[in-house]
C-alpha cells in the first residue's frame, strides 16, 4: 500500500483478487461489466466553515488528504460506495439480515434473506435487483450461492467454483445460502474457523458486514 500525489489528477486501476482470479482462466469469463466509485478515504469532519480565509478554503483540508494507492482487498476497499438517492431522501438506507452474526456447525446451512430499511420511502423493502454476498474465505464453505436473480452476471457468479483456494467469493441473489465446510483439514487443532460476510443492496449502496464462524464437530 501507498499514497498517491493528489497534486495531479491519477486513475491507478488494478484488478481485484476475483479479476485477477478469473482473467488466470482464460475462458472468457473475465468480463467488467460494472464500475463503483467511492470516497472512502475522505473524511467530512474536516470541511471548516469557520475558515479565516473565507469560502473558497472551506475544504482545504479535505481536497489535501492523501489519497492511497489501489490495492486488491475488497474486503478492505470500497467501504462508502457513491450512490444516488431519491431526492428528498432525509435518512440512509442500512441492511437487516436478521443476524448480528452467523454461526455453524459443520456441514450446516443457512438462508439469508437481506432487506432494505429507510429505502424509497419504506420502512423495509427487499431491493429488486437483489443483493451482493462476499464471503471473505470462500474455503470455510461447502456451498455459497444467490438465488432469485436470474441476470447473466448474478448466474455467473453463483456458478463460479473456489473451493480450496484462499480468496474471497462474490454471489448475487435476493437470498444467499451458505452451508458449512465439512473437511476437517482447514481447522488443524483449531476448533472453529472465522471469517466475514459482507451484503451489499445492488440498488441503495446500503452495507453491512458480520463475522461468521465454522464450528468443527466431525
């Protein structure tokens, strides 16, 4: 990691561990279809309307932040996507999942169905074209997989195989299921393995992330 020169305009690109992941197939399956932009590194703390030199001065501060060098953890990147929001919009849309966590035993699953609340004017709303899922250590899993979006990239992705490869998964779906690993050998004399889970609303930007964690039983 490290920082740019923000004195001049810069587009640093890289591609993430997936990209990176899926152009070392060399199937055609790599394929960018979308872009995110983010402010992840500003913080708004710092715009000073009390400024001695007026106005223009304001944001000194901020547009001389340090920006950092791209580098591919997107469990690390991205956090504060830019979205777009009905005008009038008076509070932020966040996910509820219905769990603070996610624990399971070996060979277990679990259905989780993310909806959307403060969004469009509603309390809660299940967002319509769906949610991303990325879990952190796809290895932790037997199965991860999205269902109930049935787009080109949502079917891509969900049939997308990782298992035994220390990266990240991404699936897309209006339900994610996880079912737990059943191999023992990823836990040596451990008895639980952790990782993350990070849901993303494809139409609000709304983000939310929650540990999992593996229970050996076998």
């Amino acid at each position: 990691m490290g920082y740019l020169d923000n004195s001049i305009i810069t587009v640093d690109a890289i591609l993430t561990k997936k990209g990176r992941e899926l152009l070392a197939r060399g199937d055609g399956s790599f394929k960018i279809t979308q872009f995110a932009l983010s402010d992840d590194e500003i913080d708004y703390t710092l715009y000073n309307p009390s400024h001695p030199s007026g106005s223009a001065l304001y944001g000194e501060a901020i547009e001389n932040l340090p920006l950092l060098e791209a580098f591919p953890d997107e469990t690390q990147v991205l956090k504060y996507k830019l979205v777009t929001l009905p005008r009038g919009t008076s509070k932020l849309p966040v996910l509820d999942i219905g769990y603070a966590s996610i624990s399971l035993k070996q060979g277990a699953s679990i259905a989780i169905s993310p909806q959307t609340l403060n969004y469009q004017g509603a309390t809660s709303v299940f967002e319509s074209n769906g949610y991303t899922a990325l879990i952190a250590d796809v290895r932790v899993l037997n199965s991860f997989n999205g269902v109930g979006v049935n787009t080109e990239e949502a079917e891509r992705l969900n049939s997308i195989t990782t298992l035994g490869t220390n990266v990240s998964k991404t699936v897309i779906g209006t339900s994610i299921n996880l079912t737990a690993t059943s191999v023992n050998t990823l836990f040596g004399d451990r008895t639980t393995l952790q990782t993350t889970i990070t849901v993303v609303g494809r139409d609000s930007g709304a983000r939310l992330t929650i540990p999992v964690t593996i229970t050996k039983t076998n």
